[in-house]
C-alpha cells in the first residue's frame, strides 16, 4: 500500500502520517523533516531556509526528485509531505489525502509545537513561509496547491482530535484496500 499525506503547515500532516504509519505498519518517510534537517544543518531557521531555496531551486527539484523516485519504487509507504500527492500524480494505485485546518487554528498548532512566545511572530513566519512554497511551487512545477482535486481524500483536522481523523481516514482507505 502506499499512501500520500499533504497540507499546509500545523495542519496536522505529521501526526496523522505517524499514526497511520503505525495502524498499516508502513514506513513514513516525511519530506518535511528532510527539509528542516537540511535547514539545521546549514544552522538556519525554516524561514531562511525557504528563502534560500526560493533563491536556489536545487534544494526543493533535488527532495521533490527525491519524492517521486520513492513513490514510484516502492511498496509499503506513507510520503509526507506538501507536494507528495503531485509526486504520486498519474497512479491510480496510490491513496492521495490532503489534511486542511484554519489558518489560525494551524499557527496555535504551531506555536505549541515550536514553543514560540508570540502568535502574531508565528502567524507572521507561516504566512511567510507558505507564500514562499506557494510561490516555488507555481515557479517549478506549476502546481497550484490550493487545488485540491488530486486528491482522493480531503478533511478538515480542526472538526475532529487525531484519533478521530485517523479513524474517519482509516474507513475510507479500508473500504478502498480492505482492512489490514
């Protein structure tokens, strides 16, 4: 089975692409955390991260090359990650679900997750950030992440907890493949 897992930043992508890992015994691989490895390891913030890459195309075309050899070589997987259902695009074979949440709500998410003081700093770098991915994403593949007609599955993570979601998640892709 091979699985996509997308959405904007605190949307609940992360989370949600472990738990599923967990209940199909499926290996995550989580394009997010390449790239915030990547970004430590040049000792920057995500912000300037996504700046460079804006300014330096290698950095997204080399993960999202990256991406799509996964999805099309291998069995058993979940990839994680905001272009991951775009990568899997023209398999039928491949399970493609986009997690949305409030921007708001995203930012709490976030700030929590990141231990930031301030919500308007916060609210300020995701709004950044996601134009940045939004506009690199147009510029190198022409993708417009707001369209969400790939996907097979799309939910709204801020109605239900993660179990909740994971539950309604598991339905759909069980009536698909039959349960585990």
């Amino acid at each position: 089975m091979q699985i996509t897992v997308s959405g904007l930043p605190g949307s609940g992508t992360s989370t949600l692409s472990k738990l599923l890992a967990e209940c199909y015994d499926l290996e995550l691989i989580s394009s997010g955390e390449i790239f915030r490895r990547m970004a430590r390891e040049r000792g920057m913030s995500l912000a300037e991260f996504g700046a460079l890459a804006e300014r330096d195309p290698s950095i997204d075309l080399d993960i999202d090359k990256n991406q799509k050899a996964i999805i099309h070589s291998r069995e058993n997987i979940i990839l994680e990650s905001r272009l991951a259902g775009h990568m899997a695009q023209g398999r039928s074979d491949v399970i493609k679900i986009w997690i949305k949440a409030p921007l708001l709500t995203r930012v709490k998410r976030i700030q929590r997750r990141e231990k930031t003081i301030s919500f308007d700093e916060e609210l300020k770098k995701t709004v950044e950030r996601e134009r940045s991915e939004t506009l690199r994403y147009k510029n190198y593949y022409g993708i417009d992440i707001t369209d969400l007609s790939i996907y097979d599955i799309v939910i709204d993570s801020e109605k239900w907890n993660q179990y909740q979601t994971l539950d309604i998640i598991r339905v759909a892709i069980d009536s698909l493949v039959g349960p585990e």
